[in-house]
C-alpha cells in the first residue's frame, strides 16, 4: 500500500490519499467513513513521524495489510475486540492499525496470566497482537497474532494452526480526510483500571478522547515536527501511549523507544544531544539521577526541551536536583487513565512552579469541589479534583457503578488537591483506596481479593510502605494457616509485578 500525504500545514486542511495497486484481498468495512483521519491510527499515519527509524505510514500500511491477508483474523475480530499485549516499539503501531479501528485492550506484558485472562473475557476479545515471549500469558486456544518480525512479517496462530503474512507489500485503500479533524466518538482503547471494589474496570477512550488529549499536549509543551521524543514508559499505559507516542507522531516527530527501561542508556540517548522531549514517572527520574550521582558530575543534556513527569506525586526536591544536575527543568502535571489521561500541567511557556500540579491543560476544565459531591469551592481550600472535556472516557466496559462517578457533567478523580491564586493546583492526597507504586495504581482491594482464593487464607490486610525510589512498597498482612513463601508463590502467579508485597507476614488462624 502506497501512502501519499500532502499537508498544507500543520493542522490544517489535508489530503490523504492512499492509492492500491491492486484490489483488496478481502472485504474490509473500515476505512469507508465520511473522515477517515478520526480514526487515531490513520491520523498517526498522517502524521509522517517515525518510531525507531520506521515511518507511521509504513507501519499503519503493515496493520491494514495484516487484516486484508488474513481471512482467519478477520473472522476471529468480527463482532468483537481486540488486544495488544505488546512492548512499547513500532508494532505497536502496527497493532491499532489492524485493530481496523475497534476497541483495542491495552494489557499491560507485566500483567500475570490470570489478569490477561480476565480482562480478555471481560471484554470480549477475539484475538490479541503480542510477541512470541508474551504468548504462554494468553489464554488457551485465543488466536493470537505474533509480531516480532513487524513490519515485515506476521504470525497468526489461529484455528489449530500458524500462518506467517507477508507485511511488505500492500493491498491499499483509497483515503481523503482533513488533518486535524475530530476524533471519532467511537472506541478507540480499554484499559483495565480503578480497582476500588477489588475487580479492575476497562475503561473506555474513543479517538476523539486520545486525538483531544495528544493534540492538548502538543499546545502545552510547544512541540513541533523537530521534536525527539525518547518514550521510556509503556504504551500499555496511556501516559506513555498519549504523551510519548500518539503526540509526537501528530506532530511528524521522531520517537526512539526504549521496551525495558535501562537508565545507564537512557542518559546515554540523553546525553547525545538529539533527544528534546523526555516523560516519565518519579521513579524514572529518580533513577536517572541516581546514575549521575554514581558518576560524580552534572550531567548535561543540551538538546532536552521537556522533562515532563507524572503517574504520582512528585518531590519537589526531585525538580531542584534535576535542575542542578541537567540544566534543564523537571515540570509536573496530573492526569488519570479515565481522562486519557493528562489533566494539569506546568506548561513550557509559563514558569515551572515546583510541588505544584501545574495549570488545566487546553481544552480541559478543573474544578475543585465537595468531596461529598457538592458545590465548587474557592482558591487554599482542598478538595475533590473534577474534570471535564473532549479527553474524559465515556464509560466503562462493565461495572460502572464500583467506577469513578460523573456528576454534573464532571468526572470525579477521587484525588484531593487544592487550587492555588496563581491558577495552579497542588495535590493533597486521595480519596480512593488506591496507592502508587513506579507510577502504577495500586488497589489494596484488589490483592486482597486475590489473596483470599488462596487455600488455608482467612483475612488480608495490605497497606502501602513509603518507599523514596519507587513512592511506596507493599506490605501484606495474612491471617491463616499458610506460609509467607506460598502466599508469595500465590501472588507471582495471580498479580502482575508491580502488585508484588515487598514484605509478608503471616499470623495463626
């Protein structure tokens, strides 16, 4: 498939135009609406930007080519969603393009095989796009797609037997749309999410969610088409999906990814002088600074434009010492994955107020209110953190009602904060019975439920443990006539990693 993009200028009236050789080789119903580019993969494609050398267009080509060769999957996703169980890297992109445009589940490769299990039944998943290491996760019998060879090539393991797709050449498909456009109120994500009750939600982001969000992004930290982005967090996390790879590619910047976060080589990239924008959660910058601790020197970072930092609560002595060490500022911001998720921000063009939340980003309201529900309240007085806009989810896949409520059109976060007379917020705290550990949610709730299946388990109690690299640890309480090791083995085979206790103890029935 052959992608021909004209832009006039950057957010502005576009023609796109993608031109087959040679007739499909099966039925598709995607790409016939009236703006094919309110369809996130198809803007990303129109983009023009790169992830680790490799053009949008020529991945996004890759995803469609992969639907319209292979009856199998088309046949696997019909009337159903897909998953992406996938590192952060180019097939990422790959995979939401052969989404053909439905809700795709974005499971997290750290999550432990009953957790993909239940949120690929929970949301009626046909088949999942992943790697051939990620593949003994999944579900006995799911088809699956194998994308290690993306773009070039993919595995479809489906219907008893495995099919390798040729990615190279393209059957395409004629497109026109404007750059810019809407995004589709249709589903576009589902990630799992706000566990309060004890069981996970997936929660709903159509493509105008995600376009909204990326594209409030692009405004508040200025970024344009010379921009290179080094994505350290996973796309699995809409954070890093948002921030690190849908804006960027909007722009028509440079994305180098990292799967596995490697400090030493990252500050490595950093050093080199062509990464400009850098995002990710305390403990990242954390541990950066610790390997330039060990290394006894400032370490400059001369083209780093952005350093935008997120996921929890950040100190603001973590900001002073990045500014020593880097030369550069640190600036935080607040989002959640109901509203795709950035909120607030220290916008690039306004000064950098440390321990501060930052200002409401474009094309998002802010208020403060009761938390009993209630009325907005004035500036130094805290309260519940709502938001509306274009970026707030719709709903959930099921179970709303345990989910984060809506009221008055606002979404209520279940986070305290506290609106400042410069127009900033600062976080207090939170309401819901939830904590951070390396920048993911945890929901004591939920390792409780978990816990409790296990044989000889009467009651658990978990409690978060301040921990300065990574916000907090897990400490796991456990009445029952059970050993710490098995309760141990119990949750390395039931939770994903960053749900592990750091500390059990175990006490008679």
């Amino acid at each position: 498939m052959l992608f021909h993009i004209t832009t006039d200028s950057r957010y502005t009236a576009s023609r796109v135009s993608v031109r087959p050789p040679a007739p499909p080789v099966f039925p598709q119903r995607p790409f016939s609406m009236r703006d094919p580019l309110s369809l996130l993969p198809l803007a990303l494609a129109a983009g023009d930007g790169h992830i680790d050398g490799f053009p949008a267009t020529q991945l996004v080509a890759a995803g469609v080519t992969l639907l319209q060769r292979c009856a199998p999957l088309v046949r696997a996703l019909a009337g159903r969603r897909a998953a992406i169980l996938l590192p952060t890297g180019p097939g990422f992109l790959v995979a939401l393009a052969a989404c053909e445009g439905r809700g795709a589940v974005l499971v997290n490769p750290l999550a432990a095989p009953p957790e993909v299990a239940y949120q690929c039944r929970d949301a009626d998943v046909g088949a999942v796009f992943t790697i051939a290491s990620l593949v003994p996760k999944l579900p006995a019998g799911l088809p699956c797609v194998v994308l290690d060879a993306a773009p070039r090539s993919a595995t479809v393991l489906a219907d008893g037997a495995g099919r390798e797709i040729d990615l190279g050449s393209h059957v395409g498909l004629m497109l026109e749309g404007e750059v810019g456009i809407e995004g589709a109120a249709e589903e576009a994500a589902i990630v799992y999410t706000s566990a309060m009750a004890g069981t996970p939600l997936g929660a709903i982001l159509t493509h105008e969610n995600l376009l909204a969000n990326a594209r409030s992004t692009i405004e508040a930290s200025r970024a344009t088409a010379d921009d290179h982005m080094l994505a350290l967090l996973p796309f699995s996390h809409l954070f890093g999906l948002t921030v690190t790879g849908i804006m960027p590619l909007l722009t028509g910047g440079r994305v180098t990814t990292m799967g596995r976060f490697n400090p030493v080589r990252a500050l490595e990239l950093l050093e080199q002088g062509t990464v400009t924008q850098l995002v990710g959660v305390p403990a990242v910058f954390i541990a950066l600074l610790q390997v330039a601790a060990r290394r006894g020197a400032r370490v400059p970072m001369p083209a780093l434009r952005v350093a935008m930092c997120g996921g929890a609560p950040l100190d603001p002595s973590v900001q002073e010492q990045w500014a020593e060490v880097t030369g550069s500022e640190l600036r935080q911001g607040y989002g959640l994955t109901e509203a795709a998720p950035v909120c607030l921000f220290n916008h690039v063009d306004d000064v950098n107020r440390h321990g501060t939340l930052g200002r409401p980003f474009p094309g998002v309201d802010v208020a403060i209110c009761k938390a009993d529900g209630g009325a907005e309240l004035p500036v130094g007085v805290g309260g519940e953190i709502c938001v509306r806009g274009a970026n707030v989810s719709p709903g959930y896949v099921s179970g709303g009602a345990d989910g984060l409520p809506r009221r008055g059109g606002w979404l209520r976060t279940g986070d305290i904060g506290v609106a400042n007379a410069d127009g900033t917020v600062s976080f207090v705290g939170v309401l819901k019975p939830m904590f951070t550990r390396s920048g993911f949610n945890v929901y004591p709730r939920e390792i409780e439920r978990a816990v409790l299946e296990l044989a000889g388990v009467e009651a658990v109690h978990v409690v978060p443990v301040p921990e300065p690299t990574r916000e907090n640890d897990i400490l796991l309480t456990v009445r029952g006539d059970v050993t710490p090791d098995a309760v141990r083995r119990w949750c390395e085979g039931r939770l994903s990693s960053y749900k592990q206790p750091a500390e059990i103890r175990v006490t008679p029935a």
